[in-house]
C-alpha cells in the first residue's frame, strides 16, 4: 500500500474568511506593539520589549506570577535608566525608577499627577471611595474623611483597639487549631473586628465570627476574574467602562444596608463616640460638601457613605493582617530579635500593672523597628500607580510626559535594592533605631505609599498591628514554616501576598 502525504479535506481546511479575520487582528496587534515601543524610543526611553502589547497586565493575567515580582524583574533588568516604557494597550505607559522622578510624581508635581490610574462605574457604588475617586471628587471626600484619622482620634480608638487584641487572645486560646495553620486568614479576622469596634462601633461577643466580617474578608479575595476586570481596567478605562464591569457589586447590597443601620442607631443614640458613624452622622448634618475652588459639591448620600466605609475596613484589613503576618514570619526565623521584642513587651507589661496603654505602645522602641524592617521588607503593596493629567516633565533623563499617560513607581523594588538599603534581604530591625535612622533613603521607605495619596489611615493601622502583636507575643512565641524552595507570592494577587508560608503560635509559660 502506498501512502501519500496527507491532504485536508475542504472542511478541515480554514475558510478564506476566518484567515483573513485572524490575519487582520495579527496586524493590529502587531502595529499596537510596534506604537507602543516607538513612542517611547522617540523620546529616547528605553521600551520592555516583553509583552509589547499589554506590558506588565497582560503577563499578569497570563503567567504564574504576581504583579509586583513583574516589575522587580523589570527593575533590575535597567539598573541603569531613569524610567522604562511598558505596553499598556493604546495608553503610553511608564515605569519610573528613579528616585528623584519618583518623588516627582508622587510629591513635587503632584497637581500633575493627581489621579490614581484607575476609574470606576458608577453604578459600582462600593467603588466611589477615596481610594478609586480622582480629581476635585477625591479632594473634597479626601478632606472630609481626614478628620477621623488625627493622632488625637486615632488615641481614643485605643482601648477599643487594646479590648479586641485581649479578645483575640481569648478567642485563639479557646480554638487552639488556629494556632499552627491559615495565621494570615486568622489575623485578618482580628483586624476586621478590630477596625469594626475601633472606627464603626461594631461590636458583641461573637465578632470574630460574625456575617460583617465575613463578607468583609470574601470581598478582599481576588481570584481570576477580578484579576481580569482590573487589568482591563488599567489597560483601557473607556472599555472598562463600556463593559459595565461592577467589580464589588456582589457586596453592594449588604454593606450598604449595614452601614445605613450603624448610622441610623447612631443618630438615634444621640451619642459621640468619636468613630466612623460619629463622622458620617455630622457629614449628614453639614449637608453638601463643597470645593471651595472649583465650586463642586457632593451629597453625603447614605450610599456614598457606606463606599467609605467599604473601603476602611478593606485598607484597615488585609494589609494590616499582611504586616502582622510578616512581622511574625521574620521573628519566627530571627532568635535574637524575637528575644528581644519579648523582653520589651514584658518590662512594659510588668511596668504598668501588667495592663497596656497608648502610651505605652509609643514607648516602645524595638517593637517599632521590627515592624518598620518587616514593612521595608514586606510592604502591603508592591507599587503605586498614576496617570498623568497634564503635560510635564520629568526632570532626570528630561522624560517628556503627555496628558493620559499612565505610570507606575516602585515600592518592593526599592526596598529590596542595596543602593537605598544595604543587605537588603536581611532583616535587621537596627537599621531603623535612632542611631541609624538618619542613614536611611528620603521618602524612598514608603510602605503605604507616599505624597498625598499617602493612606489615609496609617496612624490607625500602625496603632492596630501594634496593639495585636503586643498582646499576641507577651502570650505566645512563634514558629515559622516555609516551603524549601523559599516564600512564594501568590500569582493573582496585586499585593505582596505569601503562598508558601505560615507560622506556628506556640503558647508562654508566663511566670
């Protein structure tokens, strides 16, 4: 029998039509990259040949890591330029590496810079908070939800704080099984009830397992689908847009409804308690809130109030959760400091009538170099992202920047390079003690972002992650476990997320 070289029937062979079609988006897709890496070259950048279409989002979606280990490749592979084109589809897109370009972006020039690269639909109501809002919306809310963060506010959230930490301890000892696995879904439980007692006046005897907090930690959860919808929402705003992505309607209806009935009791208590619905309460009484420049006004709708809200108890959660977490994990593998942070925690527990207070937590010096090195090492958010609202430059490399450019700055590379901080992948909380402070980078350590756009609740979170380690320590040690091939992050996740990793909470035989 001879046998021939195979030959297609018509109808495995593609139609003119199809091959025509994917002939044509080849093209575009080729002329896209070919756009993107020449309008940087022209202005004599250099252009991440990787993925030149998509850049940085598109590989995120695609690959098997996160979006912040992206741009630490990114990072090193230009040790030397001031600031690297990226694809970002039809948008010009930068990453700007240099420090003086940095705080360019994010402080100097900052009316230049103003907006956060990402916008919103409407009718994502969650999403119409501070952090998403841009422009004169996000300063007048910005002013507003200011007030609730002062140092003097943030102080009579103390004992609140102080009582949900000895809660936790409680709650952990009466479930020993939460000891030694899932410690970061654990700690998220204590900062959810935490910021719940603390900032909105949740509180009753089963708070660490209540609906609230349970819906608060599902909506954190990021999995393919919102990885997808965010990148398209970085990539093309108008698309985003024109696909109607809602990616916190889920949540709506129940947030909403919650909070209304936190603010409806409060006005009914006729009570001040100095907390998130004392805020919303007087926001409601002063009627529209006004741009006094620009004459823009915004109703303080129940709706406005809860996305607020939404987004306190997300920035008040996970990242703080996060930097308990890792705080934790080094001191699980550094003896030394461990020891020490111990002995600390001790002396001001025994100082004090075994009883713990603002002041106290500020008196202690070692703790907040532990916490300051595992946030330089870990920071909640690998990088921070803008977009250029008018014409500008940048002054190292004399970068011309367009309107509608979007940028990208570092954080976790910065932290992690010897230039700014020697031995980088040690942990070494001295380098932050008094002595040693002046030697570290200006505004180059900027673990929850920097310049305007700074977190809002910072004096909070710190205060919360000190008032839950100072109670977790004085009453166990720890242990850390991690995979033999070193952390992992995990790779649908924009944050510095660990997969790989967990620590043990082993109880003290307190004399």
């Amino acid at each position: 029998m001879i046998i021939g070289p195979y030959l297609p029937n018509a109808g495995d062979r593609p139609s003119p039509k199809s091959s025509t079609v994917c002939g044509a988006l080849w093209a575009i897709y080729y002329l896209i990259g070919l756009y993107n890496e020449t309008y940087w070259k022209k202005r004599g950048i250099k252009f991440h040949l990787k993925n030149k279409v998509f850049g940085p989002m598109g590989e995120f979606v695609t690959s098997k890591r996160s979006l912040f280990e992206i741009f630490n490749e990114i990072y090193k592979m230009y040790p030397n330029e001031p600031a690297v084109g990226v694809g970002s589809f039809l948008t010009p897109a930068l990453y700007v590496k240099d420090p003086l370009n940095v705080q360019h972006v994010l402080n100097i020039d900052f009316n230049a810079f103003n907006h956060r690269g990402f916008e919103m639909n409407e009718d994502d109501k969650l999403s119409d908070n501070v952090l998403f809002m841009n422009g004169n919306r996000w300063k007048i809310m910005r002013q507003n939800m200011t007030p609730l963060f002062t140092a003097t506010k943030v102080k009579s959230m103390y004992y609140k704080l102080d009582r949900s930490a000895v809660d936790f301890v409680d709650y952990l000892n009466k479930r020993p099984e939460l000891l030694k696995k899932d410690t970061l879904h654990t700690l998220t439980t204590f900062c959810n009830a935490a910021i719940g007692a603390a900032v909105f006046g949740i509180g009753n005897e089963s708070i660490f397992d209540s609906p609230f907090l349970a819906m608060a930690i599902e909506s954190m959860k990021m999995n393919t689908i919102r990885n997808i919808q965010f990148a398209i929402g970085s990539l093309n705003i108008r698309l985003f847009k024109l696909l109607g992505i809602k990616v916190f309607k889920k949540h709506e209806e129940f947030f909403i409804s919650a909070i209304k009935q936190v603010i409806r009791k409060r006005e009914a208590e006729n009570v001040k308690k100095h907390d998130f619905a004392d805020l919303c309460v007087g926001l409601i009484n002063k009627g529209t809130l006004k741009d006094r420049d620009t004459g823009l006004e915004i109703e303080p709708t129940d709706e406005i109030l809860a996305a607020q809200a939404f987004f306190f108890f997300l920035a008040g959660s996970e990242p703080s959760a996060s930097a308990m977490f890792f705080t934790l994990v080094e001191l699980g593998m550094n003896p030394e400091p461990l020891k020490r942070v111990h002995e600390e925690i001790d002396s001001s527990f025994e100082k004090y009538n075994n009883t713990m207070t603002y002041d106290t937590i500020h008196e202690m010096e070692y703790l907040d170099m532990v916490y300051n090195e595992a946030l330089r090492m870990y920071p909640p958010i690998g990088f921070l992202t803008r977009q250029c609202v008018k014409d500008t430059v940048l002054p190292t490399g004399n970068i011309r920047i367009s309107k509608g450019t979007k940028i990208f700055t570092p954080i976790f590379e910065v932290h992690h390079d010897p230039n700014f901080f020697s031995d980088p992948e040690v942990f070494n909380p001295d380098r932050f003690s008094p002595k040693n402070r002046h030697k570290l980078p200006n505004n180059m350590y900027m673990p929850f972002g920097e310049g305007k756009r700074l977190c809002i609740g910072v004096r909070y979170a710190t205060l919360q992650v000190k008032a839950g380690l100072v109670h977790l320590l004085r009453h166990f040690t720890v242990k850390t476990h991690i995979g033999v091939e070193g952390i992992k992050y995990g790779k649908q996740s924009m944050q510095v997320r660990p997969t790989n990793v967990d620590i043990e909470l082993i109880p003290r035989n307190l004399k």
